[in-house]
C-alpha cells in the first residue's frame, strides 16, 4: 500500500462507514414505509429507524468495511510510534544538554 492511501486512512474508513449507515438507513426508511418494519409507536418513527438501520449497519461495516479498518488502525499505530520516537529524542537530547 503506498503512503498516500495510508495517509487517508481514517477517511477513508470514516466516509465508507457512514456510507454504509446512510444506506441501511434509506434500506429501513423503504421498507418502514412499505409496512414490512414495523413503523415504531406513535411519534418514534424517526428514532426507531435510525436505530435500527445503527443495529443493521454495524456487523455490515465490521464485515464488509476489513481492509479498510485494518488499513486505518495500521495508520494510528505508525503515527503513535512517530510520536514515541520524536518524544524519546526530544528527551535525548535534554539529557545530552544537563
């Protein structure tokens, strides 16, 4: 993987993520309207389909979102270890210093 797709890792992951709720979200708004969802009770309509196109879209992204998540958390574990071993030779440097 080039440095440039590693880069945009966390984008990457975050847009298709929510790729995936909107979808579930119209996929649940249709069938709610069709009456094969249950429509809710009363007024929670809108809640009760964001929930459960949120409770439908979760195992999707874990399953069909892998590489990209795998991708992402390669990502943060390389800017965490930049960090450490900026952090240790800032401290190298204070103690040739003392």
């Amino acid at each position: 993987m080039s440095s440039s797709s590693k880069s945009h890792a966390t984008l990457r992951y975050t847009t298709m993520r929510l790729g995936v709720f909107v979808g579930c979200l119209v996929v649940v708004g249709v069938l709610a309207q069709v009456g094969v969802v249950p429509s809710g009770i009363g007024k929670s309509n809108p809640l009760w389909v964001v929930l459960l196109a949120l409770v439908i879209s979760a195992p999707l992204s874990y399953v069909l979102l892998r590489k990209q998540r795998q991708a992402m958390s390669e990502q943060i574990v390389g800017g965490v270890e930049h960090a450490k071993d900026r952090l240790a030779a800032n401290r190298s440097q204070e103690d040739s210093i003392a």
